[in-house]
C-alpha cells in the first residue's frame, strides 16, 4: 500500500498541493517546502501538527487532506535561483515531453539527480530481483521515471534511503541547509549498493559484474633493484579514472596515464623507499563502461577541492582495445575483424552516394524500426564488451570551480537517439556539438562522469567507430 498522501500547505495568501510520503521525515518535508516556496528549512515555522526533523510525517499526525500553514520568510538566494531555473525553461523551446522526467532539486541536490538520470541509461539493473535499501527506491524511482509525463519528479523516497544508507550526504551547513556533495561519490555508492544487495544471489551478482566490473592485472616492478621480485596483483573497478596530470589532452591520454604509473614505495631488498613501475592492463570489459575525469583534488592551502579547469577531449566512440592485455585483444579480434567489414560497407555506401545526407538533430521516432522485445530474463553470458569498442550515452557535468559548490547537470542519449539535457527539474533536446563543448570552456559545464555502452539496449547494435 502507498504512503504518499497529498496535503495543503498554507503560506501568507498562496496555498500549495504538496505530496508526501507519511513514511519520511520533517527534515524531508521542509526541503520540499523550501524548493517550493524558497523559505530556507532552518527559517519554516510549521503550524498544524509537530513537525520534527527525525520523525516519521506518519508520526506527526499528518493525513491525507491534512492542511498546515508556513510562515516564514523567503530568501533572495533561493528565490534568484528560482527565477534562473524559470528562465532555463523559458529559453529553450524544445523540450523534451516527458522523457526523461525532470527531478525536483529539494536543496543541493543537483549532484544525485544527475547522477540517477545517467544511471537511467541502464535499463537492466530495473531487472534485477534484489529490492530494499537503496536498490529497491532505485527500481521504484526509474518505474516513475518511465511514465510518460511532463511533471518532474519529488524523489524523497530514494532520497531517505540514501542518506540512511550514507549519512555523509545528509550533512547541512551551519544553518541547517543540505550541503553541496560530489556526483562521482554519489554515483559510486549507488553502484556500491547495488553490488552489495545482488551478492546474496550468485547469479544477479555474475549479471551486476558483467553489466560494470573493470577487472585489471596490475604488473608492479622496482626501477632501483633487479633483485627485488615483481609483485602481481588484480583490481576491480566500478569506474575506470581518467587522470588529468600534466600534458593530457583528451581520455585516452588520461587512461594511458593511469594505466602506466610510477610511485614511491618500500622495497624489502633495499630495506627503503623506492621508486616503482606499474604497468595495468585491461582483463575484464564490462557492459556499461563508467568514466571518471578527475577533475577535483584537495588543496592545503584554500582547504578546499579545487577543479581541474582544463579542456579534455573525449570521443562518441571510445576504442579500449590497447588499454586490454594480449589475452583479451586475441578474444575481441573476430569479433572486431566482423565490425569493420560493416563498418568499410557503409562507408562504400556513403560514397556511392557522394557524402551523407544531413542527419535532423531530433529522430522521427515513426521511422524508426520497433525495438525487439527484452530477453525474458537476464543473463551474464551475453553481457560484457565482445569488441573494445563504447558509445558514449550519458554526461554529468559539473559548473563551478571547486567540489563543494556550483551545479550538476546530466546528458543522455535518448531511445531515439536524441541527447537531452536534464537539469533537475528541467529537460530540453540539445545537439551533438553542445555535448563536444562538455570538453571545457572557462568556467562553464565541463564533463566530469561519462557512461558508454557496448551496445544499443533498445535496437541490440553493437557500438560501432565513426
């Protein structure tokens, strides 16, 4: 049975329709107040029942129908930020009618709402059988997320799962407002969680690691002794890091830098500190293929995570082939030698034709071709990449120059080929040439999560080079 309720809410001459779930808590219904009317949590004085901010709606004798009344003062901050999100709306005409639904930012929220947008582009973990927690709020949200409708989405539900599961996310500024977090942290637990509920189930647990597990065999040697053993280790990944250290350019630079390393650590043989070699290489591909550009880095002397401003390039098509070790490329390369037959034979095509027709920046979805039905139930044997290559369907972006403020943003790819920006609560169709400006322009969004796919989940086409 659903414990949400609607309740009228009171505030000087407006009055507003709120939906709650009884089993949240005041802490809860205040942010929804505050995104609504932008009378800061710590400033609502709530008449009608005894709100509290650690117990239950439910418990405070709230009911369906149940009328409150706020006072309160509004604050300029919120009520500009307000007007911003209005304006976004305002100017652009195109927006996107219900797909992706917008999620209600209920105070510094942007972080988790972009994240779970992009995470949406993965539609088998809704087919999972693990529920509770986190995982089961998740499924529920992506089911509210599915229904065609213009109304974005209040997601306190997931939300009180998460900081139940994470208190660190729950945590608020000296006056009692949420404090900005960091998306790839957000998504990382998301993730953490959903490995953790499937491994009561073997099977779902071989499925979640096909669908994201990066597994690498890290070679470790000492530059300063022959004598020393090499050490031999393996490592798997949720994300693969993207290091942004000097002279790199674009992702595959980064990777490269990563998968080669070089630190100082003790050697037995020497009986000191030495400098190591560490060459990583690729053992496992999975599925979906999460990207961290690590833009954020902690500085002593402003006490803050300061970003990495810097313009990285990244590609549509991501080829992890050189990234793999040499018993992986031998299992990739029939099936790649397949890939670039098709691929050399539309590239005839397109030449017989003398050049490609302009393609429309939004896809008539009645020419598109209906998509095969899903497999009845899912299998870890035909998950996994079978060919190096990604497609790039979800960003989050971040605006800002440090980790502790600014604004999230999320990009994905639609079913019908279209990329959407969804900025909380707002969606509207956008062109291919903003998601290359994600590289880094100054101070705007710049690309900080990237999600691949080995292939298409609605059509089964497999990622293929430009």
């Amino acid at each position: 049975m659903s414990s949400e309720v609607s309740i009228k809410v009171k505030w000087g001459k407006e009055v507003f329709d709120v939906n709650v779930d009884l089993e949240s808590t005041g802490a809860i219904l205040k942010a929804q107040l505050q995104s609504i009317t932008s009378v800061p949590s710590d400033r609502q004085k709530i008449m009608g029942a005894t709100i509290l901010d650690d117990k239950a709606l439910g418990a405070s004798g709230i009911t369906n129908g149940k009328t409150l009344m706020l006072v309160g003062s509004a604050d300029e901050a919120l009520v500009a930020s307000n007007k911003e999100k209005q304006k976004w709306a305002e100017d652009r005409k195109e927006v996107a009618q219900g797909k992706p639904r917008g999620l209600t930012n209920v105070g510094n929220t942007c972080y988790l709402n972009s994240s779970l947008q992009v995470l949406r582009q993965v539609p088998e973990l809704n087919r999972l059988s693990t529920t509770g927690g986190v995982v089961g709020q998740f499924q529920r949200l992506m089911k509210e997320l599915s229904v065609d409708s213009t109304q974005p989405i209040q997601p306190f539900p997931f939300l009180m799962a998460f900081h139940s599961s994470y208190p660190q996310f729950a945590q608020t500024d000296g006056q009692g407002r949420p404090m900005q977090q960091d998306a790839e942290e957000a998504m990382s637990s998301v993730l953490q969680s959903m490995r953790q509920g499937c491994q009561s189930n073997p099977e779902e647990a071989a499925i979640f690691n096909k669908l994201f597990t990066i597994t690498t065999e890290d070679s470790w040697s000492c530059t300063e002794s022959e004598a020393e053993p090499p050490q031999l280790n393996t490592t798997q990944l949720l994300m693969l890091p993207c290091n942004l250290g000097e002279g790199v350019m674009n992702v595959e630079g980064g990777f490269q830098a990563n998968m080669d390393a070089t630190i100082v650590k003790h050697s037995n043989v020497l009986g000191r500190d030495a400098v190591w070699k560490c060459k990583k290489t690729i053992t496992q591909l999975p599925e979906y293929l999460v990207v961290h550009l690590v833009r954020f880095g902690w500085r002593s002397d402003t006490s803050m995570k300061a970003k990495v401003l810097k313009p990285i390039t990244f590609p549509f098509v991501l080829d992890t082939y050189m990234l793999c070790s040499d018993a992986i490329k031998k299992q990739l390369d029939p099936e790649r030698e397949k890939v670039k037959v098709i691929r050399d034979e539309l590239a005839k095509n397109r030449k017989e034709k003398k050049g490609r027709p302009d393609v429309p920046t939004i896809v008539d979805a009645e020419k598109l071709p209906p998509p095969p039905p899903p497999p009845a139930a899912l299998s870890a044997l035909e998950l996994g990449n079978k060919t190096g290559y990604y497609e790039l369907c979800g960003v989050v972006s971040h605006k800002g120059r440090t980790g502790d403020g600014g604004h999230y943003v999320g990009w994905v790819k639609d079913s019908k080929g279209n990329w959407v920006i969804v900025d909380d609560e707002n969606s509207a169709f956008v062109t291919e040439e903003e998601i290359v400006r994600l590289k880094g322009v100054g101070e705007a969004h710049i690309a900080y999560l990237l999600l691949y796919r080995s292939k298409n989940p609605t059509t089964g086409a497999r990622a293929m080079p430009l």
